[in-house]
C-alpha cells in the first residue's frame, strides 16, 4: 500500500515531468521572455545590492543573465564604492549544499556536479538570490525541481537573503501543499509583473 506521502511525491514527480514539457514547448517563448526581461530591469531599478545570485537558465527556464548584466553594467556608470557581481549557484553533490560564484559575460566556466555551466571564484553571499520556479502555491512556496538546494540555501544563510522566484506565466496552484523544509519565496515575478506577494 503506497502511503500519502509517497502518493504526494509521485504525484509532484510527474506534474514536474508535464510542467517541464510544457514549458518546453511554449509557443510565444520569445514574447514571454521579452515582457519578463523588462519587468526584471523595472524591479531591479534603485536596489542597493552588491551580490545578486541568480542561475544558468536550464530545461527551458527564462534566462535572468541579460537583466542582470545590465544593472551591473549600470552600476558601474553609478561609480559606486563597492563593484556589483551576479553569482550562479555551484552544488556540492556529497553534502548537497549551494554556494554562489561570480559570473560576467565570456568569464571562464566549467560544469557543477549536475552538469550545468559555472565559475570558479566565490562571489559572496548572495542578497537577493533569485531562483527559478516552474509553479508557485499560497504564500508564496515554489515548486522547483524536488532536490531541496534553494530550500536548504535559504535556511542556512543568517540573516535570510530576500528571495525572488522567476517564471513564465500561468504558475499558481490553488492547492499546492508545502512540505516541511520548503521556505517561502519573498516575491516572484513573471511576465504579468509581480505576482507574490499579492
């Protein structure tokens, strides 16, 4: 007899498998990501940040690294004391931890313990950290892709850096259940604007 958790984790398995595909197959990508890429450049207007994590967009994800380039690169017309820096998440497979490393556009990578493209020098702690998200529930909790790394980075950072969920429209699942180790979102955007908090 298959218990309600196992039941539960079956059934987000398979509604991240759809959502993927989904995702995968969206027929105005460009006009989505075009509308979120300027509503990513409204909203990082006037912040005072100095490290911005943020990911290398796999699976289909909305890219951030365009926005994110151009309020660095505002920055430095700024003159400001301390240089901005925009990080990407590097995982630690053994002990299943995530660390932000600087990123620019044509610097030097190599692939994580998943595969996916990163740096090799810590950019610091990263305030916001901004994370993809295929589906968000009430308060403000994403559905991500069931390994834990943004839940576990979240709760192990003192203090909290805010955190921003980043996702195509249509994300909101009335009756999404958080588990335990899931950490709410502080805010998420999509191509709509800013959707959390309401």
């Amino acid at each position: 007899m298959v218990n309600s958790k196992e039941s539960t984790a079956a059934a987000k398995k398979a509604l991240r498998q759809l959502l993927l595909e989904q995702r995968l197959k969206l027929p105005d990508r460009q006009q989505q990501s075009a509308a979120l890429q300027q509503i990513m450049r409204i909203w990082l207007v006037g912040r005072t940040d100095v490290v911005i994590g943020a990911y290398w967009p796999i699976k289909g994800e909305f890219d951030p690294l365009p926005a994110l380039h151009r309020w660095k690169e505002d920055g430095e017309l700024l003159d400001q004391p301390q240089p901005r820096r925009i990080g990407l998440p590097v995982v630690n497979k053994e002990n299943k931890t995530m660390t932000f490393h600087a990123w620019y556009p044509g610097c030097p990578m190599e692939e994580d313990a998943y595969g996916i493209p990163t740096q090799g020098h810590r950019s610091g702690r990263p305030h916001p950290a901004i994370c993809p998200l295929r589906r968000y529930g009430p308060g403000g909790y994403r559905l991500g892709y069931g390994g834990g790394f943004y839940d576990r980075m979240m709760s192990a950072l003192s203090p909290k850096p805010v955190t921003v969920g980043l996702g195509f429209g249509g994300g909101f699942i009335e009756d999404f259940e958080p588990e335990a180790h899931d950490v709410p979102l502080d805010a998420i955007l999509n191509n709509h604007g800013v959707v959390w908090p309401v």
